[in-house]
C-alpha cells in the first residue's frame, strides 16, 4: 500500500492497530534510534517478534508487513498444535472408513501421524474428495501397512487438488484384541 507520496504505509497501518502504549512501552526499553540506520526494519520486527511471541495471528501480520515493505519473510512459522481426528480400540477385521475428513489449507500440505497400539497389522488407504464425505472419496497411492505398535507419518497435498479432504479407510489384516489406533493431523483447515 503505498500514500501519495509513493510511500509504502502497508506497516504503519497494520502496527496502529497494536496499542499505543504496548508500543511505547516495547520502544521505551529498546529505542529503535539505537539501531543502525540499515537495519530499523529488521530491528522493528525482532522488538516485535520478541514480544509477540506465542500469538500465532500477530506473528503472521508480522511477516505480512515484512512482504508489504520489500522485505524477505523472516519469522519462523509457529507450529500450531496436531489434531487427534480419530481414536478407536478397533475389533473388527472389516474395512472402516474413519468418518472425520479433513480439508487442506490452501497451498499448504497435510501432515497425518498414525499411532498403532493395536495386536493386529493395519493397512492404512488414504483417500479423497471432493466433499467431506468418506463414502464416496477415492483412494491416493497404494495402501501402507502400519505394523503392530507401530507409527507411520503421511504428508499429502497442498491444498490447490481439485480434491482438497483427506482421511482414510483402515484394513486390519485380523482381528485386533487390544490396544488403540490414533490418527492426528496438522496443518488443515480447522
């Protein structure tokens, strides 16, 4: 965004948002005029990162007026906490669709842990569709066996699929007698 001046003002209306005294205080403590005059950008935003640290929003409107004033995006993404779509003690050694799909963020991948505490082996298929809905989603790739006690991690899709939910149909290769089958998923749509 730049003024009449061809000014670019993209970060000055984004940190007006932020309190005026927030901002005093921030700049009180660590004045920017102690920085070089090369380097007050990348000064601002370490003030601010450090403390907006935890606030996964304001970290991202951060890096936005990074991008808006030339700048490279300097944050770190935070990582925001995995999901748990599924948990069942399964005792069946019929095909289950897990029931919850989940949708991809756009340009983003789907990260899934699969956590087998389960006797028996299960095959995992992951599928999708254009809707959230299980029953009528197809399979993508070929099935992955997740062996006894075992953990398995599926990256898939970034979200620009014509078919952007995801999830899974489970084929237990016997009949399970003990234990639990956990699928958790990270970055999706929530």
């Amino acid at each position: 965004m730049a003024n009449g001046d061809g000014k670019n003002t993209a970060g000055a209306v984004i940190l007006g948002g932020l309190s005026g005294a927030a901002l005093a205080l921030l700049f009180s403590a660590r004045p920017v005029s102690a920085a070089p005059d090369s380097t007050k950008l990348d000064y601002i935003a370490t003030l601010l990162e450090q403390s907006l640290a935890g606030d996964v929003n304001a970290l991202k409107v951060l890096n936005d007026i990074l991008v808006a004033l030339g700048g490279e995006p300097g944050i770190p993404p935070v990582a925001e906490e995995p999901e748990l779509i599924f948990q069942l003690g399964i005792r069946q050694v019929a095909q289950l669709l897990v029931p919850r799909m989940v949708a991809a963020k756009k340009g983003e991948p789907v990260y899934f842990r699969i956590e087998s505490s389960l006797d028996q082996v299960i095959g995992v298929q992951l599928i999708s569709n254009m809707t959230p809905v299980p029953a009528t989603a197809i399979p993508v790739g070929a099935v992955v066996p997740c062996a006894v006690g075992g953990i398995i991690e599926i990256t898939q899709g970034d979200g620009n699929t014509w078919r952007p939910y995801f999830g899974f149909l489970l084929i237990p290769a016997g009949i399970p007698t003990l234990g639990l089958f956990n699928i958790w998923a990270l970055g999706h749509e929530q």
